[in-house]
C-alpha cells in the first residue's frame, strides 16, 4: 500500500480519537438522557438511557414504554427521549 493511504489512515485515526476525547469531556448528570454515545458523570451508570446509580432498579423500564430506533411505541404514542408519551 501507499504512504498516502498510511497518512490518510493515521489521520482518519486521529481525527476519531479527537471526536472521543471531546465527547468525554461533557458528562451527563444523574437522571439525564444517555446513550452508547455519551457517559455519566461520576460513579452512575447509564440504564434505560437515564444516568443512574449503579446498581439501582429505580429508572429501569419495560419495552413498550421504553422506545429505540428498533422498538416502537405503541399506536398513539410518540417516542421522545426513549419514552413513550401520548401524542
């Protein structure tokens, strides 16, 4: 392969790193929206895409209230921070 190609990769790694770097900076806070894109602060873990403690079942949810790009809410229903809300 090419030096150019190495370069272009060695870049393109560079650049992702960057993106990640920046994205740990800004954490989420208890009770805040999260996903596989983004951290909570301290010691809370993501569960059900809200920053919780760990170990807690507080915020825990069953699918059909919950929702995703892959789970749906119901007819009626709207997703809007991974939950379901009448429309």
């Amino acid at each position: 392969m090419s030096r150019i190609f190495y370069i272009l990769l060695v870049a393109l790694f560079a650049f992702t790193l960057s993106k990640t770097l920046k994205k740990k900076n800004k954490c989420i806070a208890f009770g805040g929206d999260c996903d596989f894109t983004s951290y909570c602060c301290e010691d809370y873990q993501c569960k059900d895409y809200r920053c919780s403690l760990k170990g807690t079942k507080d915020n825990q949810v069953a699918w059909g209230v919950k929702c995703d790009w892959f789970h749906w809410c119901k007819k009626g229903y709207k997703c809007q921070s991974h939950r379901c809300y009448k429309k």
